[in-house]
C-alpha cells in the first residue's frame, strides 16, 4: 500500500509539474523575442499616432519606448499593434501583446473581472463633449434630445447614460467601434455631439476640415484615470512596467533630463544615484541591469519631456499640465521612492 501510495503521488507531481511550469516569465519571453509588443490605439494624435513613415509616437507610445529602452537598451525594440477599443481587452488577455498602453480608463469592473492589472495611471482624464459652434449650446446640460456620437466597449457609454439620467435629460446614443467613425459621423451631422475623453476630443477636433469650427464643453462629468494595462498572471511584469513610468516620474521631480542625465551620474544627491543606478541594485528586484532608469531617461525623457512634446505646449494639441502635473506643483502625478 505504501508503495502504491508513494507511486500515485509521484504521478501527481510529475502531472502537476508541467502546469505549474507551462508559463515561461513574460520578460524572458521578451527578452528571447527580442522586442516588446505593445498594444496603442488605432491612432490617437498626442498619445499613440504613427506619422508618414511609419513612426509612432504620442505620450502611451513613450512608455512603451521607455520599457523597451530598460530592457533592451533601445527604444526602438517594439512592434506597435493597434487595437481599436471593442478589441484591446481580449488582445492582451490572450497573449497577442505583452502591454496595453493605449488611453484605458481604470475601473473596478476592469481590475478585477478581466485578470488584468492596472500598472498606474500616466494620463488623469475625464469626459467631455464636442459639439458645432452652430448649435448654439454652451452647456452639456443644453443637449437635451440631443444625438450623441460615441464609441462602443468603453466607459464613455455608462458614464453619458449616468449624466443624463441623474440631470433628467434625454439623449439618442450613435454608436461606433472607432474613434474615426464617430468624428467622420459628427462632421456629416449624425449627431449632435461627440463624446469621449477630454484629451481624446482635442484630438479628434483636429481631424474636422475646420476644427476652428467646433468646441469643446466645459463639463467634466466623469473620471478617467488613464494607465497600462498587463495581465496580472505575472506579477515580475506588472512590476517592471509599474517603474519604468515611476522612474519617469521621479526623473522629473528631481530634474534629470533627457539632455543632462549623463552629467547628474556624478550628483551627490542619493535619490538621483539610486534613480540612476549609480547606488545600489534595485534593478534586479524587476529582473534589469542597474542603470535601467538611466536608460528609460537617456533615450525617452522624464514625464514632463514626454508630456510636452506629446500633448502638451510643444504639440500641437497644446494641453495644460493641469492634473497631470507633478504632486509638488499640485497636480496628481506622485511616484514612490527607489530605495
């Protein structure tokens, strides 16, 4: 019996084995692979957009270019695979992309129903309406009856059915699986307004053939905390790409930029040693070399560089900083510390 016993339970363990082991870490998987895959919008100006050569860029794709560059020392090592929004979930849940980086809004639903992970939050949004200055209206509580563009699978529709409802106002939802479609529909006059994030509208408003034309309302009338997305199966990957945009943070709060990274090395402040891998090891906690921030820096920027020259005063959608600035400047961005 004994022996028996012993046999069955040597059987369980070689069966059990396989599957405990079946999934290899994604950042070996990566590093084997030899670039990152990210999933961005579909094109999204200021925050995922390839330009006539092919180039992405835009605020998600520098994070995806900051993981790349702690990894790889290069932060042209990724494919870019553009997910319209009905699609983005399912992609990364089923491996077709290592990240999410692609304007999604953190909701508890997500977090906790979809075996993904927030890894934070890189833009602080919320949702507005565009309307034709035609129209008239000043106020998102003058749309009553009024037709409104919006895209399907995201938060845009509860959080519009929440606002006209608690405000006892009527609407006629139009909806669509991209972002193009509902500008394309607002411009022939579908509908009377276009919904989506703040961030999203300036950015649609430019694909109008007189964007001088349109206006965004004043109304906020959601939050939409904006962040990466990864599967949370891995909790070494959630990790890394949670502080590669922590490091971003903390570069800008203690002044190391894109063009004096090489010289704050020599600093005698230990925040920037330890940011820079000067001190310390805290890249192998996340599987990196220590100098992994010094790379996100060297070749992407800190935050604010990214911001600016994204979608801030030096794009051209031209948004303020607003709650997006760092803590110290009353804004909402706060990194922890590397120690």
């Amino acid at each position: 019996m004994k022996v028996a016993l012993a046999a069955l339970l040597a059987c369980a363990v070689t069966a059990l084995a396989p599957a405990a082991n079946a999934q290899t870490p994604l950042l070996t998987t990566v590093k084997n692979r030899g670039h990152l895959i990210c999933g961005v919008s579909p094109g999204l100006a200021g925050f995922g957009l390839p330009d006539a050569q092919g180039q992405w860029a835009g605020l998600d794709v520098d994070l995806c270019r900051g993981i790349a560059a702690a990894v790889f020392d290069d932060p042209m090592k990724v494919k870019f695979t553009p997910l319209s929004s009905k699609d983005r979930f399912t992609a990364l849940q089923s491996g077709e992309v290592d990240l999410l980086s692609r304007t999604s809004t953190w909701t508890m639903a997500r977090d906790t129903s979809l075996g993904l992970s927030f890894a934070g939050v890189n833009y602080y949004d919320g949702q507005a309406f565009l309307v034709k200055k035609t129209l008239g209206v000043d106020s998102a509580l003058k749309l009553n009856g009024a037709s409104i563009c919006l895209q399907q699978g995201t938060t845009t529709e509860l959080n519009v059915a929440d606002y006209f409802r608690k405000n006892g106002i009527k609407y006629e939802p139009v909806t669509f699986d991209k972002g193009d479609e509902a500008i394309t529909a607002f411009q022939s006059g579908r509908c009377d307004a276009l919904t989506d994030d703040s961030s999203a509208l300036y950015a649609l408003r430019l694909k109008l053939v007189k964007p001088d034309e349109a206006v965004v309302l004043p109304e906020i009338i959601s939050k939409e905390p904006l962040g990466p997305v990864v599967r949370s199966s891995d909790m070494p990957w959630f990790n890394l790409v949670k502080w590669v945009h922590f490091a971003m943070l903390n570069a800008e709060e203690l002044g190391v930029t894109q063009a004096n990274v090489e010289q704050q090395k020599s600093s005698t402040n230990p925040e920037i040693r330890r940011l820079l891998g000067v001190e310390g090891k805290f890249g192998e906690a996340i599987g990196l070399t220590p100098d992994w921030a010094y790379r996100v820096v060297r070749h992407v920027g800190n935050y604010g560089e990214a911001f600016e020259r994204n979608v801030g005063a030096g794009s051209v959608l031209k948004i303020a900083r607003g709650k997006n600035d760092l803590w110290t400047k009353g804004g909402l961005q706060y990194a922890p510390p590397i120690r």
